[in-house]
C-alpha cells in the first residue's frame, strides 16, 4: 500500500561540483566513482529470483551486516542494570527518566512514556531519535527532550513508547563525526562505526522493554526520522523482535550517496564497514515479509525522493517473492528534510493496522508537554561511562581476540578454512603463515580490489637516451577508469638490467622527482611540467637520486590522486573522495595498494625487465602501502622504507584491517621472502 502526497520529482545523479581548476585526474576520479557506483547497485540484489534463494542466504546477509558494523560476534549481553531516576506525570500518560547500560559504562538514557488506563499487554515503540541537540550551559539533556513529541503521541494512542538517546547527542555526548570532520581514519583500520553502536542501543532498549510487564514483547513497532529513521533500519534488519517498522528518511543509496553527493553531509553513523560491497536496499530487504513502511518527504536534500523510490522498488521485489506486497507501504510527504504531520499520521495508521489490528481515525495531534531539562536523566553522570571513546573499545583488534575460539567466530566466513587463516594470521611468521594472512586481508580488508587476472600490458609512451642514460615512460591501466604511468631510467649500456629500484612516490616526492629529472629530459616531460607549475618546478631544489648506476635500474611511479592523476581542491574536497571509497568497501590508499601491485607487474612486462629483480622505496604512508604490496608480490625481493608508521592508528587506512593484523605483523610477514631496510628522517 502507499500514501502519497505531494508531486513525485525526477532526480538526475550529478557528480559533486569541483572546488578550482578541475584537472585530468578530476575526471578520471568521476568515472571511477560513476562506474564503481552502477557496479553496486546493478549487483544489489540481484542474484535473488525465487524466496529459496533469499531464504537460503538471508541469514548470512544478516551475519554480514552485524560484522560491517562491528557486532559479529554480537557483544555479550550483559545485566543491563537499569536505573528509574525519576518520573512526570500529566492528566494522559506518565514519563518515567531511565538509563540502562547496553554494555558495561556504556551508557543509554531514555524516556518510556506509558499511557494512563494502559491495559497490558500493549504493543511498544521504539522510537530512535535523530540528530537534535539539547544543550544548556554545557550541559546535554539528550536529544529524547527535542523528539517527545513523538513519545507522548503514541502514548495518547495507546502504545508504550520507548524513547532513546543517541550516541552523538544523549545526556553523555559522544561522536559520530570521526571521518567526515575530526580525520579520524583509524575508526576504518578498526573496523568501526557508530551506526553499530546505535544498532546495539536499539537491541538492548528492545531487551529492556522485554522486562516490562507492561508490554506485549510479541507487538514491537520501531520508528525515527533522520538519523533515527537510519537506526530504525539497522535494528529491523538485525532483530526479529520487531514486528513492524517505519523508517522515515535515514538510507539513500549508493548512487544518491556518492554521484548526488549526498554523503557529504551525513554523519559516519549513517554508513557500515562496507567490506562486502552492499547497497542499501539490501540492508533494508532484510526486513521482509514483516510490515515495512518506508517514509519520506518530495524535497529533502538528504534523504531524496528519487534514492527512496529506487530503494522502495529493489525492496518490493523480496516482498512480491514472499507474496506480501500489503506487507510494504510508502508514504511520501510535500516538504523539506523533517518529520512532517503527514509523515506521523501515516506511521500512527500503519501501527495501527499491523499491532493492534484497527483502522480507526486517528484524531490526537503531536505535541510537546515537557521541558527538556524536565525530562532529564542524570544527575551526575556516572564515573565509568565510555561512551565518549567507545570507537577505541566497541570492535576487538586482533590482539584483544586473543584466544583461537574468539578470532575464529569474530573472522567466520561460510567455509572452515577461512576460519583458520585468520586465527593463524597472528602467528610466529612463516611462509605459511604469510600465505594464510595474505588469504584474508584479501578476503575482509581488500575485497574491493579487482579480480585477479591478466598483468598489465604497459604501452610506451617515449624513450630517449642522452648522456647514457634511457628515460622511457610506460602507461598501463591499474582497473577500469585508472591509467597510470610508470618511468624508467637504465644505464643505455649495461645489459641487462639486474635490478630495478621501483620508487613509490607521494605528492612531495613527484614533486622532487619531476624537478631533478626535468633539468635532464625536460622536453619529453612537458605535460607533466604543465600539470605542475612548469617554470616552477624547474627552479626547486631537487634531492631525488635520478642516475641509474651500473645494471641498477631506476623507476618512479606515482598511484593515483598522486602526480598526473592529482585532484584539485584541498582538505576538504580530500575528505570527501577518501569517504567515497569508503562506501565502495575501499579506501584510497588501499587501492593504492593494488596500484603499487600492478606497476611491479607492470615493471616485469618491460622489454629487458623480465628477470630483474625487483626493489622498492616509499616513505611514510605510501611506505605501508609499498609494504603490503610485497606481501602480495612475491617478486619484490627489497624494500626501503623511510619514516614507516608504526600502527594503522596512525595511518594508513585499510577497512577492517586491525581486526586481521597491523603494520609490525606485515613486516615480519614480508620479511620472511625480502630484505627490509627501515630508516628516519
């Protein structure tokens, strides 16, 4: 069924507008992101044409999305010790303050509003606030006191009404924020997010309302707007508890996310650890066949019209698999990003249908009645909590799983071997061992490389000799929409060349590079010198070591978003590419990985090359990135690497990869096949 209002608009995905002079990589970027984005959303779903098919797979669709967002294996369920600090009353209904802990010091607060004259058993709601600030003098009062709106009507219509604080905005503020304003990378190295903890609150609030006598545990509804309407989703997906839902706005897809550019302005508590390469609509097909009301209103930038029709219409094809399309409804409002009365009045319907069996006219209007202050937990708040840097504990690393049986369950996969990999990836290094950690950080931490194929054919763009020296330049293509090229300068009369030393270069190391090299070839650099402030560059004080010496071959690549591929924009415009890979089940510099990966191939398939063997030199974070490509390239036999970070905490960013290993591990790793030279400067 469906209740519409207002016009539907039609939506045309655009790539986010570029802040400056756009470059040649700004367009390679946009291709990437378009066809990486088609890629999933054409995969969503797809492979599901009969209910056996998705009943046979929806339980590890379930298991998938628990460990994206760091709840596989789920916390244990610890004594919630809930704590009624205080009630108010009104002629209608009374509000009881409580605070319960989901885990120990973790902290959630809430109002459960139950009505006068209640007749139990009633149907609950949990209603998830969403983004909303009550704030005074430093003080928070959580955001229930901005959404008691909501408890209070549903409580005038008979339900009991649960409503519940946030992680962000709750009376112990904690953050949501970590990657799109604070450059807290780790959270994906840890494999967090807070969409997880906000998933557990939802879970443990339904375990408290399971302890009220008050309440028909077999009649839970769940609700929210936004940010609230993001965690309506999660919890639905994750708990059959919930025997109707009706999520308003809080999911966009893919396309909406990063081609409309809508996750721009969204917390990370609106995304999970996308390691398996979803898109929504799968997350939200997890609710079916139970009662699904999907809301949203004509104009919201956030949450836009064209996104929730496409998530509507992918969802409806699992309900029409289990013949419950009665089942599914849409209700759609005139307005911008809010909770609007139409939006509310189609909820209340819904819940009345599908809880307590009636479709009587819902006649009461939502209001407010309370302060927030009045409806205020804490007093003090309490001395354990650890809500404030939860992002440090929530996902066990590798190294706090420290028994077999827990890095077992936390690693499981649907065969036993990948099991046993993963327990073993912390072991004394060996050769098996490396094989069995290269087996799953290409399984839970790389999987959005591409298939393993053919080695890149690099094509020649130029050679020249002068002074003895050749300098050629080679383009081969890393994937689809990245073509990157490598440079290569040899001693014109040693034969062969017996080893290559391949430099991984940075922005400030292209820059050197190019500065040294050009005084020597610069007419054959003359669109790399355009590209980089030509005079300019020939002017700067160049300290790369640009001179083959002997059979010593030199070669220098720069991955992409470095050199000829380089973005435009600064910081900020950084951050938004870096979260798009992130939602593709990438990052940035683990795609450089694969970059690093495929110029070394790229290097063997140049004519003389072949037997060479094969060295590399990084610094810093393109160090770790050179580090893991010889773990997977058994050709590389030396490595250089200059101020190497000592832990993913500090840099770079892999989804997922502190719960498999960090950087100390894959050095040892690597250095069972290759030389390793560490240096600082």
């Amino acid at each position: 069924m469906a209740f519409l209002f207002g016009a539907l608009l039609p939506g045309d995905a655009q790539i986010p507008k570029l802040a400056g002079k756009p470059t040649p990589g700004d367009a390679m970027l946009a291709d990437y992101f378009r066809n990486q984005t088609a890629a999933l959303s054409q995969h969503c779903l797809a492979d599901i044409n009969t209910l056996d098919e998705w009943k046979a797979k929806r339980g590890e669709y379930r298991r998938q999305l628990q460990e994206m967002l760091g709840l596989w294996p789920m916390p244990e369920r610890t004594d919630l010790k809930p704590v009624v600090t205080g009630c108010i009353t009104n002629d209608e209904f009374v509000v009881e303050k409580i605070y319960f802990q989901a885990s120990p010091g973790l902290y959630c607060t809430a109002n459960l509003y139950l009505p006068k004259n209640l007749k139990p058993p009633a149907p609950a709601i949990l209603y998830e606030c969403g983004h909303g600030s009550a704030k005074t003098n430093g003080i928070s009062y959580g955001n229930k006191g901005i959404y008691q709106r909501d408890g209070a009507w549903y409580a005038r219509n008979g339900y009991v009404c649960l409503v519940l604080d946030t992680l962000r905005d709750g009376e112990i503020p904690g953050i949501h924020t970590g990657t799109r304003d604070r450059g807290l990378w780790w959270w994906n190295s840890r494999g967090y997010t807070p969409a997880g903890v906000e998933a557990w609150f939802g879970i443990r609030a339904l375990d408290y309302l399971c302890t009220r006598p008050e309440v028909d545990t077999n009649r839970f509804g769940i609700t929210g707007h936004s940010g609230g309407g993001a965690y309506s989703w999660t919890v639905t997906a994750l708990d059959d508890r919930i025997k109707a839902a009706a999520p308003l706005a809080g999911m966009a897809d893919v396309q909406s996310h990063i081609l409309d550019g809508v996750m721009d302005s969204h917390c990370d508590c609106n995304f999970f650890v996308n390691i398996y390469r979803w898109d929504f609509p799968q997350v939200a097909a997890l609710a079916a066949p139970r009662p699904l009301l999907i809301g949203g209103t004509d104009r919201d930038p956030l949450f836009r019209l064209p996104s929730t029709l496409r998530i509507s219409e992918k969802v409806r094809r699992i309900y029409d698999l289990y013949s419950a399309n009665d089942k599914l409804g849409l209700v759609l409002a005139p307005g911008p990003h809010d909770e609007t009365p139409e939006l509310q009045l189609g909820v209340m319907r819904w819940f009345n249908r599908y809880l307590k069996g009636e479709e009587t006219p819902v006649e009461t209007a939502a209001k407010r009645f309370f302060s927030p202050e009045q409806l205020k937990v804490f007093e003090t708040l309490p001395a354990d909590l650890i809500n404030t840097n939860i992002a440090e504990t929530f996902v066990p690393t590798f190294e706090q799983s420290s028994s077999p049986a827990t890095r077992d369950e936390s690693a499981h996969s649907s065969s036993p071997q990948s099991q046993s990999r993963l327990t073993s990836a912390a072991a004394m290094p060996n050769e098996k061992n490396a094989d069995e950690l290269r087996s799953a950080l290409r399984e839970k931490v790389f999987a959005g490389w591409p298939d393993e194929g053919t080695p890149p054919e690099p094509k020649r763009v130029f050679s020249v000799e002068r002074d003895g020296v050749r300098f050629s330049a080679w383009d081969f293509t890393s994937q689809h929409d990245v073509p990157l090229r490598l440079y290569l300068l040899e001693n014109a009369t040693a034969k062969p060349t017996e080893r290559v030393e391949l430099n991984v270069l940075n922005q400030s190391g292209w820059t050197n590079w190019l500065a040294a090299v050009s005084t020597k070839f610069g007419s054959e650099l003359a669109g790399e010198l355009a590209a980089n402030g030509g005079g300019a560059l020939r002017r700067a004080a160049a300290d790369q070591q640009v001179s083959p010496t002997g059979s010593v071959a030199l070669a220098f690549f720069a991955p992409r978003g470095v050199g000829l591929t380089a973005w435009s924009g600064g910081e900020t415009r950084l951050t938004k590419i870096r979260r798009r890979f992130m939602l593709l089940g990438q990052t940035l510099d683990g795609m450089r990985v694969w970059d690093i990966r495929c110029a070394v191939q790229a290097l063997h398939s140049v004519p003389g090359m072949d037997a060479a063997k094969i060295g590399l030199q990084a610094e810093g974070t393109m160090a770790v990135n050179a580090l893991y490509a010889a773990l997977f390239e058994p050709d590389v036999r030396k490595l250089k690497l200059v101020n190497l970070p000592k832990s993913h905490m500090q840099g770079p960013d892999y989804l997922n990869v502190l719960k498999i290993t960090d950087i100390p591990q894959v050095k040892e790793a690597v250095a069972t096949r290759a030389e390793l030279k560490l240096e600082t400067q």
